[in-house]
C-alpha cells in the first residue's frame, strides 16, 4: 500500500514539474510551444550559413534579436544592408537539428527587423544542447541600431544614427559612432571608443568593466555593480555621473560641467579636466586623488582611504574617518577639511572671505600659506605642539591654544586637533 501511495507521489510530483515547465515556456512567449520531449539525445551537429540582401534608400534601421551567439555590425559606403547569419545547430538527427531556429528576416522601407526564434520544448531525462547564431551584418554609414543578444558579443563600428546595445551575458564594443548612444549588459566588459554627439548617453552593466574613450556626449550615465571603470576622453558634457559597488575608477581629461563618482569599494582617481560646476568624489573605502582638476568646488569623502587634490581653488569639503588628507597648489580655496585619524597637509593660498576649518581628532595638521597671507587665527590641540613662521598679534595665548591676528587680521583659521602637532608655515611669494 506504501509503496502504491510512493509511485502515485512520483507521478504527481512529474506532473507538477511539466505543467509548471509549460507555464514558464509560454509566460517566456518567445513563441509557440512545442511539446514534450522524453529521453531526447541531441548528438548531432549541423552547420549552416544564411545570407540576405536588403536594399535601402536613405538613413537605414536595423533591429536585430539573437537568442544565442555574437553580433557584429560594420558601417560602409553602400547602400544595402547584407546579413550573414553562421547556424551552429544540435539535434537528434540533421532535420530535427534545423528546426532548433528560424531565422527570420523582414523588411519594411528602410527598416530592417531580424528575430531568432527557437521552439520551446519540454525536455524530460534528456541531453540537450543550445543552438549558436552569429551574425555579420554590413549597413550604410547613416543607420541607427537597435541591438540585444541573451548571450552572445555585440560589435559596432562606423555608423551614424541612434545605437540601443543590450546584452545579458557578453562584452559590448563599440568603435567610431556618430550618435546617441545606450548600453546596457547584465554580465560582461564594455567598451565604447570614439563617440560623437553620444547624447544624454547611459552606460550599464552588472558584472563588468567599463572603459570610454574620446567620448562626446550631452551628458553621462555609468553604473557597474562589479567592475573597473575607465574613461579617458570626455568632452562637451553637461553632467557626469560614474556610480559602482565594487571597483576602481579611473577618469582623466574630461570636459564638462559637474562630475559625480561613487564606488562602496574602491579607489578614485581623476587626472586633468575642466568643470564650469562642481566635483565630487566620494568611496567608502579607498583613496581619492584628483590632480590638475579646475572645478567650481570640490568634495572628496572616503571612510577609509587617503584624500588628495592637486591644483584647486574655490570651496574644499574634504573628509576622511580613516586616512591622510593633502592638498597642493591650492588657490583662493576656502577649507572645511576634517579627518578622525590621520594627517592633514595643505599649501596654497586662502579665500578671503568666511571661515576655514581644518580638524582632525588624531593625527598632524600642517598649512603652508603665501608670507603676506592676511587672517584672523584660532588653533588648539589637546595633546601637542603649535608651531608658526607668522608673526601673530595675540589676543589669547598659551601652548595649546593660540588666538590673535596675522597680517592685520582677515578670514578666521580655525584649526584643531585632539591628538597631534599643528605646524603653520610661511611660503615665499604673495597671496592671491
């Protein structure tokens, strides 16, 4: 009786596992289903190669789905569009190997729409293998791409017009595009090289690196949850945003009008640039360093890492719990610059206006400012020295606090730190 009521749970419990299957297959709508299979054995191996012509008239669009495999897509002189499609096809026999796809082509004026469409089988106690379609396809310069493989490389090169890449599992290149530009992949690299007038241009992936060059765009969009970023080469661009969980970011020679990075793990680095807004950079763990970066105003935040900014001017909110902060070459910067643990160096000159705040609770804090530098000074340390190279007119003095004037008086320096020496030195030359 056990054993009547055990087979009967079997059989049930297969049941449920082929109606659920088929609830799936066609809630996936891909196309029709095609039914059940029991102990099917795909051991047979089929190649074939497909090509069309398509004539065109003017600026062309080409819409293409692939289920399984890589795209490329080359720009040229002619006006036609040639497809070649390479089948890479399993089956139990050479006929049940060609129906595993149907490649199909269609053409409506100028628009040209490409789908892989594969049969949804069941497949029950069986050994199966998925099918491969490559395609090659050669377009007029002038034709925009509207692209998406679910595994497979997408390729694009040479071509005017709007580009739409979308992936789940493959690398994405991109070389010598004229036009707005999206990109989006759940699993792979990304690489986008010589983009003109890219738009208000949107980069995603999931798990992968990025890397732009000579970009130019209205604005920029990057968010990678598990990747290196790099660009190198971004001119013309309103707002720039880089956002990644996981992974270094490495930016140099951008043009624009604000700059935002954001990575949980990892190091920043910006090399040379120009921004008429503000930069802001920003790791919960890793280092910070900009150099010979022009922008309206700076923040640079890491909870673990080392911040440092080379070449500034303007409003400085620089804050690290656990590093060292330095700044060089400075100019008419106004500081709010604070570390929990670690040491702060800054030269440059001030802005003459406002209050500056330095403070870090453990760790130095050392400022090299122009000899005719004019402020008011109030600086103290708990456990410490205070040294300086000014001449202070004193209003209050003892070896852990000093308050008075330098130079007549002007903006107040307010430094302080719990645990360390505060140095004030005196650099040759006059203040700006």
């Amino acid at each position: 009786m056990k054993r009547k009521w055990w087979i009967v749970g079997i059989l049930v419990f297969l049941e449920l596992l082929v109606c659920l299957a088929l609830s799936l297959t066609l809630w996936a709508g891909r196309t029709a289903f095609g039914g059940v299979r029991f102990f099917y054995r795909a051991d047979t191996h089929v190649k074939e190669t497909v090509e069309e012509t398509f004539l065109v008239d003017g600026p062309a669009v080409l819409d293409l789905e692939a289920v399984s495999g890589n795209v490329t897509v080359t720009g040229g002189s002619e006006d036609k569009v040639q497809v070649t499609a390479r089948l890479s096809l399993w089956g139990a026999d050479e006929e049940d190997a060609r129906q595993q796809v149907d490649v199909q082509m269609t053409q409506e004026g100028n628009h040209i729409t490409i789908r892989v469409v594969r049969p949804e089988w069941v497949y029950i106690f069986a050994s199966t293998r998925s099918p491969q379609v490559d395609f090659e396809v050669r377009v007029p310069s002038e034709t925009s791409l509207q692209l998406a493989s679910s595994s497979g490389d997408l390729a694009v090169s040479d071509v005017i017009g709007t580009v739409d890449l979308q992936t789940v599992s493959g690398n994405i290149r991109v070389e010598n595009v004229d036009g707005a530009m999206s990109v989006r992949s759940s699993s792979g690299d990304v690489t986008l090289v010589g983009l003109n007038n890219a738009g208000d241009m949107g980069v995603r992936t999931v798990s992968g690196d990025v890397e732009l060059r000579d970009v130019t765009a209205d604005s920029l969009t990057a968010h990678t949850s598990s990747g290196k970023f790099t660009l190198i080469g971004l001119s013309d661009a309103g707002d720039g945003e880089v956002r990644t969980i996981s992974g270094d970011v490495k930016l140099q020679d951008v043009t624009g009008h604000s700059l935002t990075v954001y990575t949980s793990s990892g190091k920043i680095q910006l090399d040379e640039g120009t921004l008429s807004g503000a930069l802001d950079l920003e790791t919960t763990s890793g280092n910070v360093t900009a150099v010979g970066i022009r922008a309206i105003s700076y923040r640079l935040h890491s909870s673990s890492g080392d911040l440092t900014l080379d070449g500034c001017s303007g409003p400085l909110d620089m804050r690290t719990v656990s590093g060292r902060i330095e700044v060089e070459n400075g100019a008419e910067a106004k500081l709010a610059i604070e570390t929990s643990s670690g040491k702060i160096q800054f030269s440059g000159s001030l802005y003459t206006q406002g209050e500056h705040r330095v403070k870090s609770v453990s760790g130095d804090v050392s400022l090299v400012l122009p000899a005719n530098a004019a402020f008011d000074l109030d600086i103290e340390t708990v456990s410490g020295s205070i040294q300086t190279e000014f001449p202070v007119t004193m209003t209050q003095f003892d070896k852990k606090h000093v308050v008075g004037e330098v130079n007549g008086g002007g903006p107040l320096l307010r430094i302080n730190t719990s645990s360390g020496d505060i140095t004030l030195g005196s650099a040759t030359g006059e203040s700006n």
